[in-house]
C-alpha cells in the first residue's frame, strides 16, 4: 500500500511542472498497479505500518482512482485556456491523496482525520473554479454543515480511546451499553456527508456551485465516505444500533419519496441530479442501518454504481453548459436535434439512474429490497413508490433535455469531441462489467 501511497505524493509536486497529461498518465498507470493488486478478502491485508485494505477499502479506493482520473479528462477547458491549471492538478491529486489515506487507514483517529482533511480542497475546487458568486454560500454551508457534525464524533472517540486503550479498528470489541447520545454524536458526521434526507441542504448548493469536477468527487467518493464511515462505526455500535436504527431507515425512505417529488420539480440540469443523489444515497443508508448481510454488501454495491452513474450525468450537464451557457431545461430543450450521438448516453445514463437492467444499479437495489423487506414488511410500500419515481424524475430529466423545440438562439453550436465520448464510455461501461462479477459480491 505504501508504494501507491509514495507515488500519489510525487505525482504533487509534478504538477507544478504544468505537465497535465503526465499527470494523468501517471494516475492512470496507479490506476491499473492497484487494480492488479485484486484482494478478495473480508479482513484487512496489504498492511503497513498505519494502513492497509479489506474488500470495502478496495473498492473504494479503486472508484477513488477512476473518478480523479475522469475528472481530469473533464477539465480539459482548464488546461485549454490555462485557467490556473498547475493548482487545479494540485487539488485533484492532494484531494486523492487525503480519499486514499481515509479509505486505507486502519485507525479510527486516522481516518478521522483524513475524513475531516477531505473538506479543504474540494472547498478550494468550489470557491477556486466555481461558476456563479453564490459559491462562497455554498462553501460555507458545505463547511459549516461538515465541521458542526463533526465536532461531537471527536469527543466519541476520544472517549472510545479511553474505554478499550487502543483505536485500531481489528482490535476494538464491540460497545456493549447502548446509550443514545453518545451513538448519535459518533454517527451524526457520517448521517450529514452522506446525506440523509433533513441534513441534505448543503449539498444541492454545492453541487449547483461547483465546476464539473468538484461536482464529479462530491457525486462519486466524498458522499462515500459517510458509508464507509458507518461501516466501520457499526462494527462497535451494533447493540445501539439494534435499538435505535429503526429512526434513520424510517427518515431515509419517507424522505427519498418527498425528494423524489422535488426532483420533479427542478428546472436546473445539476440540481435534478444532486437531489436524486440524495435519494440513493437514502437507500444506501437505510441499507446499511438494517445491519444484514443483504443490506450491507447491497450498499457498497449502489455506492459503486451511483458514484460512476451520478458523476456520468453531471458530466453530461457539463458538455450542454459548456455549450449553451445554461443548464435550465427551458433553455437546453431539444438537444437531440443538435447531438443526436450525444442523446444515446442521455438515454443509457437515465436508465441507468433508475436502476434500468443490465445495470450495476439495479443489482444493488434488488439487494437493498431484500433487506429491507426482511427487517420490516411495511418497508415494501415505500421502497415501490421510492422505484416508480425514481423512473419517474429519470424520464423527465431525459424527456425535458431531449425533446421539445428547441431555443432559437442555440444555432451556433457543435458536436460532441471525441474526449467527451470517450469520458462518457469510462463511467458506463463499468456499470455493465461489473455486473458479471457479481458472484464474488454475493
């Protein structure tokens, strides 16, 4: 683990050289060292001194490595017009840096610290390449919101570190007491990042805010950080969490269905899909709150789909942004007319948003479904409203963008450059590989 540790820190100062395709390349070659590195074990192997990774990391840090590379190949305006390029390299690989060091730590404190490290340039990529002057609103919720539910879980594992002598997740012992605030304060910061429904505010805003990067991290890893967060808590708290779970599956579902109605509300491209980001990432939780076997792998599975899946559409809205210079649905209307090649990842996108087969999506839905109508039948009501919308606000996002007559003043315009399409196959074809390797999952 160390070696990709090392090469991630000197791919840093390499990018002050203004070398932007070495710096890819060389995520892209790590890329593919880690990937041959395949662990299929459930407890942690390729240990260091403080890090080291079980199946979970794996796939984490491997979405981790796919994301910043494709973010990169989406920021090629950056480069072209050298738009303080060197420092947006900078960001993206300390950014991976911090994402790798959380999702390998094997010590509570350390991955809180990383956890709480990943703020700080995502908060740069926002207020640095934002579009609108709003961004520094919706920085400061972005912060605010993180750091205030943050501050008690601190205190946790303080407190933790007092109780068992040691904070290194394969040698802490479950937390026998179930005492109700000290298991909110220790999940409170993980509920926020995800986000569940009531504590989601800030991340619309941010994603509205923030370039098409900073949107593809937030969409693809940083709301994964919350889930892996719970995994990694709920391995102490599982007698509070027996009592008290019952709380953030009910939030979690009803939830999903006012957003779901929201998201059939929205006029802006980016905001439609930060609000259905909401809603997967609702079920994700609700997955991993029941505490079974079908609901925590059926988690990690939707985590490694919606973030390929989600980060593919807010890449989508980018090529119409960088185009029409809007992203309302008023003015973007009618683009089949205009990129007819580009309707086809439209459509193959938005199905796959809904969870449409063959897609990784849908393989972690049928597993969540199992899992939450074996922990309460009441479930099955709201889980089938919860996939009709889903389809529903898909069809409207794709129906709204594509068809319809178009604006007037869209004449001057072009195709889609072979980059894009080949950024747009990197997030899909996944979707559908991965799918074969399904009995390694279950």
């Amino acid at each position: 683990m160390l070696k990709f540790l090392l090469f991630s820190l000197f791919l840093m100062p390499l990018s002050y050289y203004g070398v932007w395709w070495l710096v890819h390349l060389g995520l892209f070659i790590l890329m593919f060292l880690y990937y041959f590195s395949f662990i299929s074990f459930y407890y942690f192997c390729n240990l260091g001194y403080f890090i080291g990774c079980d199946i979970i990391s794996y796939l984490l840090i491997l979405l981790s490595f796919f994301i910043c590379n494709l973010m990169i190949m989406a920021s090629e305006s950056i480069n072209r017009y050298n738009y303080y390029s060197n420092m947006f390299l900078f960001f993206v690989v300390l950014l991976f840096f911090i994402l790798f060091m959380s999702f390998s730590s094997n010590s509570l404190i350390l991955f809180y610290l990383f956890f709480e490290s990943s703020l700080i340039p995502t908060l740069f990529l926002i207020f640095g390449w934002g579009y609108q002057p709003e961004r520094l609103q919706a920085g400061m919720y972005f912060l605010f919101y993180t750091l205030f539910s943050s501050l008690p879980m601190l205190f946790c594992i303080l407190y933790f570190y007092v109780f068992f002598g040691s904070l290194t997740f394969s040698l802490i012992l479950s937390f026998d007491f179930c005492y109700f605030v000290f298991y909110l304060c220790m999940i409170f910061s993980f509920l926020v990042k995800m986000p569940m429904f009531i504590v989601h505010v800030w991340l619309p805003k941010a994603h509205v805010e923030a370039p098409v990067s900073g949107s593809m991290i937030l969409a693809g890893v940083l709301l994964k950080l919350g889930g892996y967060g719970l995994f990694r808590v709920f391995c102490l708290l599982i007698i509070s969490g027996i009592y008290y779970n019952f709380i953030w599956v009910s939030v979690s579902l009803v939830g999903g269905l006012f957003i779901s109605m929201v998201c059939l509300r929205q006029m802006d491209l980016k905001s439609l899909i930060a609000y259905s980001s909401v809603i997967h990432m609702g079920l994700v939780l609700s997955g991993i709150m029941t505490l079974n076997c079908w609901g925590l792998i059926g988690s990690i599975i939707l985590m490694v789909a919606h973030g390929l899946c989600s980060s593919g559409l807010f890449c989508l809205a980018n090529i119409v942004y960088e185009r029409l210079g809007s992203r309302s649905l008023y003015i973007i209307k009618g683009l089949i007319n205009f990129m007819p090649s580009m309707s086809v990842w439209w459509f193959l996108l938005s199905s796959y948003n809904m969870a449409a087969p063959p897609s990784l999506n849908l393989m972690g839905e049928i597993m969540l479904f199992n899992s939450l109508i074996s922990w309460s039948l009441m479930n099955t009501f709201l889980f089938l409203f919860l996939s009709f919308f889903s389809a529903a606000y898909s069809l409207y996002m794709y129906s709204y963008s594509q068809h319809g007559g178009f604006y007037s003043g869209s004449f001057s315009f072009m195709g889609g450059y072979l980059r894009e399409y080949l950024l747009l196959f990197l997030h899909w074809f996944p979707l559908n590989l991965i799918i074969f390797m399904s009995v390694m999952f279950i």
